[in-house]
C-alpha cells in the first residue's frame, strides 16, 4: 500500500499545533508517512510572534518519512490556504489526508484512512474518508457507514474526486432547486445551507462547506468511522470560525488497528436520524451557554448599577 502524503496547515496556534503533531508522530505509519506542513502568514503584528513561536516549534520535529514546511508570506487565510495547498498535493500525489493544527488523532488514524483510501479508490461514489464521527450510539451500526455529510476534521480523498472541487455560493444558489436545498440542509437543520448564504454575503469564507457541496452535487457519499479516530481540541475561542462551545464534539478515540470495510454503499438511515439528533442537541446546549453567559452579563450590569447609585 503506498501511503497518502499528510498535510497539515497550521497558523499562530503553538500549544494546538504541538498537541496535533504530538499526536501524529505517535501514529504506527507516521514514520513510513511524509508530512508536509502549510504555515500561513500573519495578519498583523499582533500575530507575528505566535506565528514565528510556531514556525521555530515546527523546525524541530521529527518522527516521519519526510517533512516540509511552506511557510507563507502574507496571510493567506484557513479558506485559500487550504484550498490551494490541497490543490497542489492531490495533482502530485494523487491522494491526500488532511489535518489542522487542532486535530489530535488516535494512533490507528494513519492506518484507518490509508486503509480506507486503498479500498474505496476508484469507487465512484465514495467520495470523502473522515476520521471524525459525531458522539452517537454505535447500536446497528457497524464498524463504519456512509452519509452524503462531510466533515474536515481529519479526512482524506482522491485527486479524481477533488477536481470536482468548486468555491462558487452564487452559482450554487442558482442552480440548488427548494427541495435540493432542504436535503444538503439535512432536511431543514439551518447547520448547512445557511452556510453557503453567509459565504455569498461575505459574512464567512470558508472552504469545507463547498467540498460538501461538490460531493452532493455528484451523488457523492462520505465514509465515517463508527468510533471517531480524532479529537478536535480547537473549540476554547481560539480558531479561525470556531466559537467556544466546550467539549461537545469531544469523546474517547477509537484504538482499532483495522476496520471491516464490507459495508453496502448507500446511505445510512440509523446514522442519518442520530445525526440530525445530535445537531439539536447541540443548537440547545449552544444557545443555554449564551443564555446563562447573558445572565451573568446582565447580573455584573445590576451590581456596578447599584454601586453607580449608592
């Protein structure tokens, strides 16, 4: 089996990127793996010195077949860094898994998505691996599943695929009809189309939600394993689109060395209804953090109110 290249993109985010690479180097195929590691510029002085702490931590590791750090020189940005990046490497290499500087992985990661890349190559409909999978119950399930969603937080595809890739949010308002709108939205969640909207309107600009779209568009679908091989530790405030919502997307990994991969190729009914679940679950939690943040707000407010009048 010859192992897809890693690539990592990373930017003023020292303490994520050291826990990410950490991670990796404790991986079984990280020394047979060749990473190559994409260092976005910075913004403005306020950045420089967490971007240059990080690019000296990123000179000192070791642990994989080959390692080469692009360092950029203006600040490209998540979006366009990744996008080109991504670009460049799957021409070269034909596949690719890839990573954030917040991605803490298994040490089976590696193994599980090269292995998923070799078996599903060539296969029409699958489209995307993903190391991630939402912190549901594995009843009915098997060791892994398909679903037409796609999650970044850790994946893997093949240049065949990728060449499909396309940022565009007003042609895909054009030519998306109501009822293919409301199932991308996974029937109406707000979570997905929402997305594209803000992207067109120059509220986001962002990559990941145009993947997915790629994928629908060609009846796509996307493999999950059943027992998530990654942690997304970014969610403290400190990411590029990431808000602060604790470790609600967090869980124990998954420590399989090999999956069975004998899985029909349509999606899942059982994960699809766990999912959509999920995403409720979520949308509450988030909204009774801002609820009770309000109420503290509010509360502090009161206090230098009364104060103010004594």
């Amino acid at each position: 089996m010859i192992l897809a290249p890693i690539i990592l993109f990373v930017y003023n985010r020292p303490r994520h990127t050291r826990m990410t690479i950490e991670a990796l180097q404790k991986n079984k195929l990280a020394e047979r793996s060749d990473l190559i590691i994409y260092s976005d510029g910075n913004k403005n002085e306020l950045n420089y010195n967490e971007v240059l702490e990080v690019r000296n931590y990123l000179k000192t590791i070791d642990g994989f077949k080959s390692i080469e750090i692009i360092e950029r020189e203006k600040n490209l940005g998540l979006a366009s860094n990744i996008i080109d990046g991504v670009t460049i490497n799957i021409k070269k290499f034909g596949k690719v898994i890839v990573l954030e500087d917040d991605i803490v992985t298994s040490p089976f990661f590696l193994t599980f998505m090269n292995s998923a890349l070799d078996y599903y190559n060539k296969n029409h409909k699958v489209w995307h691996i993903s190391g991630w999978n939402y912190p549901m119950s594995s009843e009915g399930l098997n060791d892994v599943y398909f679903w037409r969603g796609m999650i970044c937080w850790g994946w893997a595809t093949w240049a065949d695929k990728w060449e499909y890739f396309e940022k565009d949010p007003i042609k895909l308002k054009k030519e998306f009809s109501a009822k293919q709108k409301y199932v991308f939205d996974l029937e109406g969640s707000g979570i997905f189309w929402p997305q594209i909207v803000k992207n067109l309107k120059g509220k986001l600009n962002t990559w990941a939600i145009f993947w997915y779209a790629s994928i629908f568009k060609n009846n796509g679908l996307c493999l999950h394993p059943t027992v998530s091989y990654v942690e997304n530790v970014g969610f403290d405030g400190s990411g590029t689109n990431c808000v602060d919502s604790g470790n609600v997307h967090n869980f124990e990994l998954n420590t399989k060395n090999s999956l069975n991969f004998d899985e029909p190729i349509f999606e899942s009914e059982i994960a699809v209804k766990r999912i959509k679940l999920y995403y409720k679950s979520i949308k509450k939690t988030i909204f009774l953090k801002i609820v009770n943040k309000s109420k503290k707000i509010l509360k502090k407010y009161m206090i230098i109110r009364s104060i103010a009048n004594e």
